[in-house]
C-alpha cells in the first residue's frame, strides 16, 4: 500500500482539494490539471476507483490547453489505474493511447514512463517475452534520449523477464 509518510494521505488530499478549488476560483487551469492529476495517486491506491473523475476532469482541461505532454501523462495515469483496477485490456489501449500522445509532443521526456504503463500490464498477465520488447519497439524510435526512463523501465520489466527461465 502506497503511504504518504511526511503529511499523510488524508492531508495530501485535503490540501490538493483545497488547492484546486483556489486553482478553478482563478481560472489557472494549468496547474489545475496538474493538481488534479496528483490528487488521484491516492484514492487510486486506496482502490477508490470511483474518485477517477479528478483524471476525467484534469483531462479535459488538457485537451482544452492543447498540452500533449500534460495529456499524455493524464492518460498514462489512467492506464494505471485501469490495471490496479485489472482491465487489463483497457490499460494496455491507454498506455498505447499514451505512447502516441506523447510521441507527438514537443518533448518526449515522459516516452519511457508512458510506455511502462502498457509493459507492465503485460507483465502482469505473464506475457512474456512481449513484455520487455514492446515498449523498446515504441519509444526512442525517433533517436531521442531517455536514458533515465529507459534505465528504469528495463530495470524492472527485465527483472520480471529474468525470472521467466
């Protein structure tokens, strides 16, 4: 179970609702849909799932600001939560739907992390050896470098690949 040890869950949440209704209040909606986003790591993690509406909202205001990189990562979020809820099928079309709006965003930063979303759903359902090959075949095609995403991404799907014999 994932825990916020420096103030807590119940205050993180109280302070991230706070902060949006202050976001809205002012019409800052770009930090609102960062702030919207981060508020749903927890009710996630407490598999309350029904709280994903932050997720719906924070994605409509992407969609609206036109950011790609912020819409990716939504999405991916998403995705996430889609597999702790286990519809897999549904996390593996978000962490694709991820992969591509990222790919098409200025930066592509994020490309590594959107792409484990998709190999680690994968992982779960014993999908190997797809599961490490998928994300290498979808990202960093473009010669961008993401060596820390990279890293991490192979650390831990190669980890799960290692011990499939």
């Amino acid at each position: 179970m994932v825990r916020v040890r420096v103030l807590g869950e119940l205050a993180i949440e109280e302070l991230t609702r706070q902060l949006a209704d202050v976001l809205r209040a002012r019409a800052e909606l770009w930090y609102l849909q960062w702030t919207l986003l981060e508020s749903a790591f927890a009710p996630t993690a407490h598999g309350r799932f029904d709280e994903a509406w932050r997720l719906d909202e924070a994605l409509r205001i992407s969609e609206q600001l036109g950011d790609l990189l912020a819409r990716g990562l939504i999405v991916n979020a998403r995705g996430r939560l889609e597999r702790s809820r286990g519809n897999y099928a549904r996390a593996l079309e978000l962490g694709d739907e991820a992969v591509a709006v990222i790919g098409a965003a200025p930066s592509q930063i994020w490309l590594g992390w959107a792409a484990s979303t998709s190999s680690l759903a994968l992982a779960d359902l014993g999908a190997w050896p797809e599961a490490p090959r998928a994300p290498r075949a979808r990202c960093f095609h473009d010669g961008s470098d993401g060596r820390a995403h990279r890293a991490r991404r192979s650390g831990r799907v190669g980890m799960g690949a290692a011990t499939d014999g």
